[in-house]
C-alpha cells in the first residue's frame, strides 16, 4: 500500500477527536509541556518546544478531569514532524502502548 493510500486510509478509518488539552512529555528524563491538537484510537497530534525526529519514543500523560475516568498515559513513536518556527513543532505521534 503506498503512503498516499494508507493516508487516505486512515482518515477514513480512525476518527480523529480535535481537543486542545495540556500534556506533559516524557523524553530521556525530561518532563516537558505540550499541547495535545488531536486524538485517535491510534495516535495523536501534539505541538510542542522539542527538537525531535521520525522514530523518536516517548511517553505521554494526558490528564483527566473527569473523576470517573483515568488518565491516558501512552507510549509514542514519533511518526510525522513539522517544525513550525522558534524551536517549535507539531509531531504526529503513534501509540505503541497504553499504560
């Protein structure tokens, strides 16, 4: 399958939930802050201050607010960066586990 179906493909198939929620980060010991753009059963897009590349592995809390929900904390491979200017990015990221 080449990219440009299996693009096509995943838009189709995962549902994509727009949400602007606070994250943190977990790279290498590091705790840093990020803002999650979107969510799918299968990964997310967040912008963060980072300098990362395709390949990449981290781990992601997303709080809850909700008091009859858990957090989602995740495993990630980085899979899509965007540099966006002033040490900024927005990184597609695959969710290789759920914790």
């Amino acid at each position: 399958m080449s990219q440009i179906d299996r693009d096509y493909s995943e838009k189709r198939d995962f549902i994509r939930m727009t949400v602007d929620a606070k994250v943190t980060l977990k790279i290498a010991g590091q705790t840093i802050p990020a803002v999650c753009r979107d969510l799918s059963s299968t990964g997310m897009q967040l912008e963060a201050q980072v300098a990362l590349k395709t390949g990449d592995t981290l781990s992601v809390h997303l709080p809850c607010e909700h008091a009859t929900l858990r957090d989602l904390d995740a495993d990630v491979e980085v899979v899509r960066v965007q540099d966006l200017g002033d040490g900024r990015q927005i990184l597609g990221l695959s969710i290789l586990k759920m914790n």
